[in-house]
C-alpha cells in the first residue's frame, strides 16, 4: 500500500490518521475523550479534504472553544461551539483533537 501525502496548514491535517497521538502534551486529546460539561480548545483536525470541510464549516477550526453537552461514551456527541449546538459522529469527534481547558 502506499503511503497517502499529508498536509497540515494550521492545525489541520489531511491524509491519514496519525500512527501515534498527536504531539507530546497530554492534555492534547480527541474531542470524543472529553465528559459532558468539559471545555477544550481545538488544536488540529484529521481527516481528508471533505471531512475537513464539513468540521471547519460547522466551526471547529484551530483556537475555537468546544464545550462537550452530552457524550455517553458511544453514539454521537452534542458540543457546544460558536454558540451553536453541534451533534458529531464518534467517528468524526476523533479526528478533532482539543486542548483541554481548565474551565
């Protein structure tokens, strides 16, 4: 198999997912790690060009504040972003990596 070009412009990558996670910092984590009422910041995104673009058009950009509303550990999650309540498939709550916030 060969291996797939990836791409990082600020924060967001895309092309395959990581092999190990992301960065040296423990608090960095997937969005879908976070429990109901935690805050994170968004540091990078994953994925390829369309899934970058639906996660950038609802919000999640590098620097943008998620608050986690409702997550139960399987299913989707319901975030608070921009103001904006967002529901997100496990699936594509793990490739938005967040800072946590000690908020």
């Amino acid at each position: 198999m060969a291996s797939q070009e990836v791409n990082t412009v600020m924060g967001i990558k895309s092309g395959s997912q990581w092999s190990s996670s992301p960065g040296t910092n423990a608090r960095i984590v997937s969005l879908s790690a976070l429990r109901a009422g935690e805050h994170g910041e968004v540091v990078e995104l994953a994925g390829g060009r369309g899934m970058l673009s639906r996660l950038t058009a609802l919000g999640f950009t590098p620097g943008a504040d998620v608050m986690v509303v409702q997550n139960y550990g399987r299913g989707p999650l319901i975030t608070r972003v921009r103001d904006a309540r967002i529901a997100l498939g496990r699936g594509e709550a793990d490739r938005v990596y967040v800072r946590r916030s000690p908020r």
